[in-house]
C-alpha cells in the first residue's frame, strides 16, 4: 500500500487516491458530496485530516467517510487555520479595492504566496491528536517548511503538475471536476503529509518503519 511511509514521488502521488477498491469508493463519495458546496469542500477537508491522522497511527487510511459529523468539524477547524493565515492577504486586497491604491495589490498578492507555503507547516501535525494550538502558530509552520528543505519543494512541484491534471475533469460535462478536484486535493495531502511525517517522524513512523515500506 502506498502511505506516508512510502517514497515521494509523482507516480505514488497520483496513483494514492485510487489505488484499491477502499480508496475509489471513499474518493467516489467525496465527489458526490462536493454538490453541498461549502459543506461538502469541509468534509472533504475533514475526510483527508482523517486519512492522513489514520496513516500517522500506522493504521490503512481507508474507509473514513465515518463519523460525518466530525469530519465536518475538522474541516471547519483547519479552514479556519486557512482563513486566518490569508487574513493580511485579504486586508491588503480590501484596501487595495477601496482606496485604490496598486501597490496594495502587490503586497496581497506576495502575502497570499507566504499564507500558501506555510498552510502545509500546520497541516500534518494537526492530523498527529488534532490539536488546534499547532494549527494558530505561524511561527512553527514556517520553520517547519524550511526544515521541509528540498522533500517540501519537491512535494510542490508535484502538486503543481497535479493541480493542472485535476483540470481535465472539466472535459467530462465539468461535473467530471467535483471528482478530479477531490483526487487532487487527496494527493496533495499525501505529498505534504508524507514530507512532513518522515521529517518529524510523526505518529507511528520511525525511521526503520520508513525503510521498510517504502514503494
């Protein structure tokens, strides 16, 4: 089974959402809940909080539609981390729109960059026991992106490539997109907790379990 243990690399990224039977059902759900919207972005946040915390346990991170309820909650929780690491970004473009000053959208604009880069610094530790004080401390996701070092921009440059795949959903009447989008987003979420994971060798990883269940 390809999990966090395993070696990262584009091909394990693309195939980890789909890669048994578990796996396509939870992914298929996942596509169909996005017609909520909102809600069903947040338990699909949730739901990869879920895979990435079974995996960390040393536990097969398929099924976890399981408990909606707290899926939900855990979505909103690390959207919320989202939304407070984009709060300057956003400042600086609402000023930018009301006063009319162009500098003002460059500053949002670099700003969103940084919120982007440090959000998988809280991400992966949050999923360890789901606490929320990892998730408000800017100060630790950022050193802990540039402990990441080269694994961390590795794993970017694959979601990069990923993300444009995830696109070619469009081509299936669009609604092929609610499907493809779930897929991307759990393969990203596999890039950065693997990185993250073996780096600071969180839950049940330890360096001779990663050795040994590499693919």
């Amino acid at each position: 089974m390809i999990s966090i243990h395993s070696k990262l690399n584009l091909r394990n990224s693309i195939i980890f959402p789909i890669q048994n039977k578990e796996a396509r059902r939870d992914l298929i759900i996942g596509g169909l809940l996005m017609f909520l919207l909102f809600i069903g972005w947040l338990m699909n946040m949730g739901h990869r909080i879920m895979i990435v915390h079974r995996m960390q346990q040393g536990l097969s991170p398929w099924p976890s539609w399981g408990r909606p309820w707290l899926l939900l909650k855990h979505g909103f929780i690390t959207w919320s981390g989202m939304v407070y690491y984009y709060l300057p970004s956003i400042g600086f473009f609402v000023l930018a729109r009301h006063f009319d000053i162009w500098m003002f959208y460059f500053f949002a604009g670099i700003l969103f960059l940084i919120a982007t880069v440090a959000i998988p610094g809280y991400m992966s530790h949050y999923c360890v026991s789901f606490d929320i004080t990892e998730i408000y401390n800017p100060v630790k996701a950022f050193s802990r992106v540039f402990q990441g070092g080269k694994a961390y921009w590795k794993a970017w440059a694959i979601v990069s490539i990923l993300l444009l795949a995830s696109f070619l959903g469009l081509l299936l009447v669009g609604v092929g997109f609610l499907f493809t989008s779930v897929w991307f987003w759990q393969s990203a979420g596999f890039s950065f907790a693997t990185v993250f994971s073996q780096k600071f060798k969180l839950g049940e990883l330890s360096s001779e379990e990663e050795n040994s269940h590499r693919v």
